[in-house]
C-alpha cells in the first residue's frame, strides 16, 4: 500500500474521475468539496459535468479539472425519447454519443470514478 507524503506525485496516488449530471444545491456542494478534498489530498482529479455546473461550482478553483460532458438527470431531457421511457434522446442518438467520448476516455484513464 502506498503511504501518501509531501513528495508523492498524484499519479502514484491515483486519478480520481467525478461524473456529476446537472444540479443544484447538495449535488454540486458534495462535487466541491469532494474535489477540493482529494486535490488536497494529493489525488488528480477531474470533474466530467455540464459546462454550466463546472462554472457553478468553479472546479478551477478546487484544483481539478474539468471535462465538459452534457449529462442530465433521466426524466429531465427537454427532448423525452417517448411516455415512460426516462432514457432521454440525446443518448440514443449520434450526436449524443459523440458527446460521451470524452467521458469515455476519462473513465479509461481513471483508477476511480464516482457518480
């Protein structure tokens, strides 16, 4: 097990990936503070979030970084794929899963994601 010290390199101590859909409130102050914590504690940390979430709870300053991924919350989509089926349409669509690549790669490159 690797001890954490001043001199450990957030590679060694693991690439933390948080995928958060867009919100308010708890959601987004849980986000923060999740990331500012585990940049503290030495992690790499990237947020994969709607850009207008990052800007809310400004990632930047929490010392992560930010992957713009268009994720809503099922049931949310302006754009319902039909009556109770809460995928949204997006998801099935080309479009939206080009829009999830660079989730994709992130969730590839990440020793743990939380969502």
């Amino acid at each position: 097990m690797t001890s954490t010290s001043e001199n450990s390199s957030p590679a060694v101590l693991g690439r933390v990936l948080l995928v958060a859909p867009e919100s308010t409130g708890g959601i987004r102050a849980h986000v923060a503070d999740l990331a500012a914590g585990l940049v503290a504690a030495g992690r790499e940390v990237v947020v994969a979030a709607p850009g207008s979430l990052a800007r809310r709870l400004d990632v930047a300053a929490t010392g992560a970084r930010h992957v713009p991924v268009p994720i809503e919350w099922p049931g949310r989509s302006r754009d319902p794929v039909g009556p109770g089926d809460r995928a949204t349409s997006w998801s099935r669509s080309a479009a939206g899963l080009g829009a999830l690549r660079p989730l994709r790669r992130e969730v590839a490159a990440a020793d743990v994601v939380h969502a």
